[in-house]
C-alpha cells in the first residue's frame, strides 16, 4: 500500500509539474510550479491513509483544472512580459539620460545613432 | 500632429495627439495621449527601414506598479476560476431566477452554492449576501440605502477622509438630500483616531462607514475597535472590505460589522460582479437603490449574472484556502522590495503606518525626484492607463494629503502592489529599475544638489520671475 502509494504520489506530482510548465501566461506559470512545489513538500510527512487519499483526490482534479486552463491560455496567449526576455535585450539602461525617452519625441527629430546598433543586436535574436 | 513628413514609422497610425481639457471656463489643460502601441515600440521611427519587419519584440509591461489614484492594478484571474465559470458561459446557461425547468434549477444551485463560499469567508449566513455589479454599487446601496431608509429619525453619517471614491461621493451626493456628514481626519500614520471618533456621534447617527484597508497606501482600520463602539451606540457599521476580503481574516461576527462590501476582481476574480453582506440579526434594513423584480431579497432587482457569482464564491473559495500560504508569501516579497530600495536610496518616505498594514500595497514617496518622470521612466513596469500623460488631474492624492504629506512628497510618490502571482524575479526587477531611474533623476535635480550641499529646502526664498 504505501509502496504505490508513494509511486502514485510521485507521479502525480511529475505530471502537474509538467502540465504548469506549459501556460503561456507568465504569472500562471510560475505560480503553479512554486505552489506545487510547496503544497507537495508541506504535506510530505503525512502519514494517515484517508487523508493522503483526499489530498491525492485534490491533486487530481487540479490537475484536470490546469490541463484544461494550459489549452485555454495557448489559444489566448499574448505577447510575453518584458521579465521573461533574457536580460541583454530587456530595455536598455540609458547612458545618456536623453536616451530613455527618446521613443517619445516627435518623428521628425532625427534618430539618436546609439539607437541604430541596438536594433542590430535585436535582429539577432528574432 | 502626429504623421511625419519621412519615411513612415511601422506602424503607420497616428502615435499621438493632443487633447484639450477644460478645467473650468479659464482654465485647460493640454494633454498628450500617447497610443499604447507606439509606446510599446522600443525602436525609434525612422531608425529602420520601412521593408524589414519591426525588430524588437513587444514587451508587455509587468503589473506591480501603478501611480495612485485608486487601485489601477488589475490582478489577473485565478485560472481556477475561470475554470469554475466556464460550464455557466457555455452549456449551463439558465436563468437562476427561472423556477420551472432544469436549466433555471443548475444556475440557481449554482448561484446558491456562490452565495454559500462568499458566506464562508466571512463567516456570514448565505441568506445574508447580495449579489452586486461590484463594491461601487455595494458601497452606494449600503450607505444610500440604510441613510434614506432610517432618515425620518437619523440624519448623521460618520465616515473617514480617505475613504474610496463612491463611498465619499456617495456621502456628497446624500448632503444635497439634506444629511450632514462627518469626515473623520486621520493621524499622520492613516489610522482613524478612536478617541475622535466616539467624539463625532450624534443622537441622529444610523451609520458609520470606514473602510478595512486602504487602497493607497494599504493600512489596516482598527475595525475591531470601532464595531464594538458603533455597537455600544446602536449604530450600523459599514465597512468597504474591498481590499481586505481573502487576504486578511475577517469575521463579521467578531468584528461586529454590519454591512460589508466585497468585490470580485480584487481576489483574482471576475470583473463586474460584487457582494453586499447585509446583517440580519439584528437586522439592517435598506431602501433599495434598484426596483424590479424583489431578486436578492428585494435589495437588489435584476438577473444575478451566474457565471460571474460562480466565478465570485471559487474566487473566495480560493482565497480561503491560500490565504495563509499568500500572505506569509507577501509579506517576504513586500519585505525585500522595501528593504531592497531603502538601503540602497536615501530619503525614501513610506506613507502609512508601518505595523498595522496589508503589506501587499506599499506606497513609497522620492523625495526630491519628480513623480511623474519617474513613472515614465519606469514604463516597463508600469500600468499605462494609470501615467500621469494619459490622466487628465495633476492633482496628488487626496489619501495622501489626508495623512499629511507635503505637497512634493504627495506628487512623487508610488504605489507598489504585490500579489498572488508576483514573482521574486518581478520584484528585484522593479527595485533595480526603481534605483536606477531614482538616482538618475536625482542626479538631474537642482534641489537635490542643494540638499547635498546641506541647505534647507524650506529656509528657501524663492523668487517671482
């Protein structure tokens, strides 16, 4: 009992991880892998039959939830938040304080030339 | 204004235009609105050639920051409760008031099993909940409502200065009905003095209406307190629990709370769905601000949209279930942001009192750096709606001038919200942007110089040009 219990256990922990990797949506990601995480460990140490089948049960149909929540997000999914851009193309640090918020002036101000090596680097990476 | 005369920028649409604002007969004000997608261009036009694709890709903004002026922030839904709303947006899409087939009967078992989780979470009685558009619209029913049911007899109501919008509008409104109303000060840390409290009632007092905690700068009422003193003086009490709902324990029991407003969206539910909590031992009675069909209990006619009460009783339900796990979580990333950007920024102000507070909602004034550069200049991170380029008042917060912060405190000051969903990483990334833009700034700014230079700002004569 406690032998397949134990495998059961892991292996539905593996899935639900698996299946949070999945969201397109940052904050839901992230979220469900750290309280996976730890409701798993928290919970670890009970010993009670009946209730580490209730929790099993809980875990189940929360695994239904995001397998069903990961499709929903896949087909709305937008564009991604600019912490999950690896940090050498996240908005540069401005050297020249100027330099910030020279996407706000008007069109016709001729471009700053530290801009155009920027758009360089970023056609790499596309 | 707005095209320019070289090649065309990608896309090709107006990127801005300039809106004028009347203030009042002599006074507008010219205010550039700046489209969303042409800020979220990190290119300069111009700087690409019109045949290759734009190369940066668009970067949302995360939402942990926002400029004051209310809750601006939107949380994001809990997928668990999307999850739990869509068989009522698809195929169970009954009426809940239809009492004569099977579709009305699941929506109403529904909607009951809703009124039953809003109930549990503030250990209320089902019967006891109002299903609402929102905590405006709860805020307006419970303060119009108990105000005109009771005014033959009662016409005083007590409330605070730095209470939400609707409720202080709602006050306003019932002043031209002939009420007067008392708007309590609060002392210099955002907490209501109890001491003036008791003060301000009056024979002819039906209600007392201060909010749980505050939205701006994320104190925490003593709510204990005053619903035993409103008790003591068979006075109704209402309070605006919007902020405070599945984030800290309430009990509407304990707390001796009378009337209570909740909203959906601020515990990670659905938008355009609220509650009223409405007591019915001793019972509070109401004037209704809705007529129709006596739903809810004649307080509020009108269908009760399911999916949205659904979404609603999972979202509370939720937060039940995490809300010890989401505020010890919080509390430490609210803990690292703080210390994070004090030790490393001097002359950081936090508006509100330290100990008694959500630490969920954190305020933060710059001295000696202007506001609203700060906001631009931390974009990424920003809520766009809430910039000050968009926003037609310059006006800081009234909240703020509640508390008694100077002027320039007031205009440099923001507001930090972290929840369910705010990772670390969003955290260190806000902080490190927050202190760089902080010392730029700075660095630019004359008064900081002279406070370098150990002159007092205040000894300052300045001189009219």
């Amino acid at each position: 009992m406690a032998a397949s219990s134990r495998a059961q256990v892991l292996r539905l922990y593996r899935a639900l991880l698996r299946e949070s990797q999945r969201f397109s949506c940052y904050g839901y990601r992230t979220y469900a892998i750290r309280r996976i995480k730890d409701a798993f460990r928290e919970n670890k140490n009970i010993t009670d039959s009946e209730k580490i089948e209730e929790l099993l049960n809980k875990a189940k149909a929360n695994l239904q939830v995001i397998q069903r929540q990961v499709t929903i997000g896949e087909m709305y999914a937008t564009e991604k938040l600019v912490i999950e851009y690896p940090i050498d193309i996240q908005p540069r640090k401005a050297s020249n304080p100027e330099t910030t918020l020279a996407h706000l002036q008007h069109p016709t101000v001729p471009p700053r030339t530290e801009t155009a090596p920027r758009t360089e680097t970023a056609h790499a990476h596309v | 204004h707005g095209t320019s005369t070289g090649p065309k920028p990608i896309p090709s649409q107006p990127h801005s235009m300039t809106i004028s604002l009347w203030l009042s007969p002599c006074h507008h004000l010219s205010v550039e609105a700046i489209s969303l997608a042409y800020l979220r261009q990190e290119n300069v036009p111009n700087s690409a050639p019109a045949a290759m694709p734009t190369a940066k890709p668009i970067m949302k903004p995360i939402f942990i920051l926002s400029k004051q002026l209310g809750w601006v922030v939107c949380v994001p839904q809990d997928p668990r409760v999307l999850d739990s709303m869509l068989p009522y947006l698809t195929a169970y899409y009954g009426n809940p008031h239809s009492r004569t087939h099977a579709y009305g009967w699941e929506s109403e078992a529904a909607m009951e099993k809703a009124r039953r989780q809003v109930a549990d979470l503030i250990g209320a009685d089902s019967r006891e909940i109002i299903f609402t558009s929102g905590a405006t619209e709860s805020n307006n029913m419970a303060i119009k409502g108990v105000a005109r049911f009771y005014k033959s007899r009662k016409k005083h109501i007590i409330t605070t200065q730095t209470e939400h919008k609707c409720v202080l509008d709602s006050c306003r409104s019932l002043e031209t009905e002939g009420f007067h109303i008392t708007y309590l000060p609060v002392k210099k840390n955002g907490l209501v003095d109890l001491k003036e409290l008791e003060a301000a009632f009056q024979p002819d007092t039906s209600l007392v209406s201060v909010m749980t905690v505050n939205n701006e700068i994320g104190v925490k009422q003593p709510i204990h307190d005053i619903g035993e003193i409103c008790r003591a003086r068979n006075v109704f009490f209402h309070t605006d629990a919007a902020q405070a709902i599945g984030k800290i324990p309430m009990d509407v029991n304990n707390m001796k709370i009378d009337l209570m407003s909740i909203s959906g969206h601020k515990i990670y539910g659905p938008k355009g769905v609220g509650a009223l909590y409405v007591r019915r031992r001793p019972r509070v009675r109401l004037e209704p601000l809705q007529s129709g069909g006596g739903q809810e209990r004649g307080l509020r006619s009108g269908t009760v949209p399911t999916p949205l009460a659904v979404g609603l009783g999972a979202a509370c339900e939720v937060a039940q279930q995490e809300m010890e796990y989401d505020h010890k979580r919080i509390s430490q990333l609210a803990e690292r942001l703080v210390t994070k950007i004090m030790s490393e920024v001097p002359d950081v102000v936090m508006n509100g009192d330290q100990k008694h507070r959500y630490p969920g909602c954190i305020n933060l004034s710059f001295a000696y750096v202007e506001g609203e550069s700060l906001l631009m200049a931390l974009k990424d991170v920003a809520l766009s709606s809430g910039s000050a380029c968009t926003s037609a008042s310059l006006e800081p917060s009234y909240v703020l001038r509640a508390i008694g912060t100077d002027e320039d405190l007031a205009h440099s000051s923001i507001r930090f919200g972290i929840g369910r969903f705010t990772t670390e990483e969003e955290v260190d990334y806000t902080v490190q942007k927050c202190i760089q833009h902080v010392k730029r700034l700075r660095e630019m700014s004359p008064l900081w110089e002279m406070v370098q230079d150990g002159i007092d700002l205040k000894s300052i004569k300045w001189t009219q040009h």
